[in-house]
C-alpha cells in the first residue's frame, strides 16, 4: 500500500501526485473520487462561500483530477473511472440543498464523460449509496444561520433540521450498509470487465430511484413531502426576517 495526502482543492498537489503516480507506476489505470463532504442548511440559511466549498469539493475537484488523467487513459485506450456519488444526487432533500445540487453535477457530468470516452474504452461508473451506518453522515458543514437555527426552538426553521436531523440520523444507525461493503462493491465494479454507468449499492438508494421513476413526479413530491419527519410543525413558528 502507497499512501500519499491530497488536498483536492489544491490543484498544484493534484499535478504534483500525478505526476508522481506517472513517475513510479507509469500511468493511472483506475481513479476513485471519493472525497466529498456534507453541508446542512436550507437555502435561506445557507451563503455563497458555503455553496462554492461544497461544489469545489464535490463536483469541481473530482473533475479537475479526472481532466488530467484522460490523455494517460485514452493513450493507452483502458481506465476506469469510479465517482462515488449519493442518491441525493437523483432526489433532493430539505436543508441539503447544496450537497443535492453537487451530487446532481457530479451525476450530470459523468454521464456526459460516459459518451466522450466510450471510443477509446475508458468506463465511467458513478456508486450511488443510500444511508450508511458511518458516522460522515453527521459530520457536517454548516453556516452560522443554521448553527443559531437549530439550537433556537423558536426560529423559523428549527423544526426543519430537528426533523431532517433525526430522519437521516435514525437511517443511519438502522442501515446494514457500511463503509467496508460500500468498498467490496467497489472492488466488483474495479473487477468488471464493462461496468455499467450507474450501480446502486444499497437497498435504500436502489428503491428510492425506481419510486422516483415509476411514480408521476407530482404524487411523488407529495409522498415524500407528507413523510418528512414533524412536517406539521414546519412553517408554524412566528414570522422571522
């Protein structure tokens, strides 16, 4: 095992790592994007630096790496590329607005690379996991409105994150899914010979996409909406500006 650190949001180190794996093994064969990181807040709560940071790392970092390993790939016409996305990245959830909107880019955008580089054989698969029972799923960013928001009962969206914060909590911690079957999966899809785009890792994202599919999107935004945890409560807090 050789281990280097990378800061993705640095993209002197991104060549410097690059140009090391080049130097030492000759190419880059397989490149798994990861890194990736949650923020919490509604719309209203949330600023655009928090907004950037969450797309620098979700969506603009994992393709400034992939844009400098294409030439590698497509001279030797085989790579895989592995992005590991979130079934937040086909539906959006309240107070998750941005994460969605990362994870929505990184789906967009590596379905465009899937068509680009299917002539010289380089496969592009995105892993979509559901909930899994790791702690990153409470470990995230948050702006300082959303921080006061959700300690103070009587702001307009504290009802909001005590609610999202016990759904994903509760998945969370009932989820047979964890890190390590996240990466046996991953391993198969390294180890097939023509790994389809998408690949649904658990049981949570693989029936939220077909409810999303099947159903008219108007019933579905209806189901979705009338389940949100405390969904009576929202919207009743005295009027705040």
């Amino acid at each position: 095992v050789w281990l280097r650190n990378l800061d993705v949001l640095d993209s002197e180190q991104i060549e410097r790592l690059i140009k090391e794996i080049v130097n030492k093994l000759g190419s880059v064969d397989i490149l798994i994007n990861n890194a990736g990181i949650t923020d919490r807040s509604t719309v209203e709560d949330s600023n655009r630096i928090y907004r950037q940071v969450q797309m620098a790392v979700n969506y603009l970092a994992p393709f400034e790496i992939i844009g400098r390993v294409l030439s590698l790939m497509r001279k030797n016409k085989f790579g895989k590329i592995i992005n590991v996305s979130s079934a937040g990245g086909f539906m959006a959830m309240p107070t998750m607005s941005s994460y969605s909107a990362s994870k929505f880019a990184l789906e967009a955008a590596s379905e465009s690379l899937w068509y680009e580089m299917k002539p010289w054989g380089i496969h592009v698969t995105l892993i979509i996991p559901g909930f899994i029972d790791s702690l990153g799923f409470l470990n995230t960013t948050e702006s300082i409105k959303c921080q006061r928001s959700s300690e103070d009962s009587t702001s307009t969206y504290f009802e909001h994150y005590k609610g999202m914060k016990r759904l994903i909590s509760d998945n969370m911690y009932s989820s047979n899914s964890t890190n390590q079957t996240i990466a046996a999966k991953i391993c198969k899809v390294i180890n097939m010979k023509k790994p389809p785009l998408r690949v649904y890792v658990t049981f949570d994202a693989w029936l939220f996409f077909w409810f999303r599919k099947v159903l008219p999107l108007k019933i579905y935004h209806l189901i979705i909406y009338n389940f949100l945890p405390s969904i009576a409560k929202w919207g009743k807090q005295p009027y705040q500006k």
